[in-house]
C-alpha cells in the first residue's frame, strides 16, 4: 500500500488576474479558494482514490505527480527531503498549493 500526506500550504488569489480577465459579475465573488483552507490535512492510498473533501479539479491537477512520487519518482534535483514535494492545483486565478509527503509505516 502507497500512502501519502498531503497538506495545503496555502490558497493564492491573483486580483490582478481576476481584475483583468474574470467576466465582470463573477469577479463580485472571487477570493481564495473555498473548498481548502491553510493547514488542511489529506491522508490518501493514490491507488484507492481521491479522498473525501478533495476538489476534484485540484485532485487531477495533482495526481501525475502524487503517482510519480508515490512510485519512487525521483525529485531529488529540487527538493532538500527526498520524501516530499510540492504540487499545485492549476486555477490561474486561486491557486492552492500542496506539500506531499510519503508516509511509511
């Protein structure tokens, strides 16, 4: 069994973004990220699936390289710790970025 921790670092919200390039009566509502908040806390098996509470956005923005690392990917070249990286969901506007740490047991 793979599993793994993932941790929310922080939500991000690019204002300048959203002034710029949201649809005006959707920028009424932008800010950060409301499915995650800082510090949040997933354990996952990424064989079994996304767990409960995950955005499924974020969840497909991340998982190549939850799989990759899980699997012994190597990140070596960018990362101090070998059993931790960093991933990020995609939105433009309100990224929210991730620690992933391998748990072994």
């Amino acid at each position: 069994m793979i599993k793994c921790r993932i941790t929310v670092l922080r939500r991000g919200f690019n204002a300048d973004f959203v002034d710029e390039y949201v649809e005006t009566e959707r920028k009424k509502t932008l800010g950060p990220c409301t499915v995650f908040h800082d510090g949040q806390v997933f354990e996952v098996d990424p064989l079994v699936g996304m767990p409960e509470g995950f955005c499924t956005w974020a969840w497909d923005d991340i998982y190549k390289s939850l799989m990759g690392f899980a699997a012994d990917g190597n990140w070596g070249q960018w990362y101090e710790r070998k059993d931790l990286i960093i991933a990020c969901c995609t939105d433009g506007t309100r990224p929210v970025y991730f620690k992933i740490e391998k748990i072994t047991e």
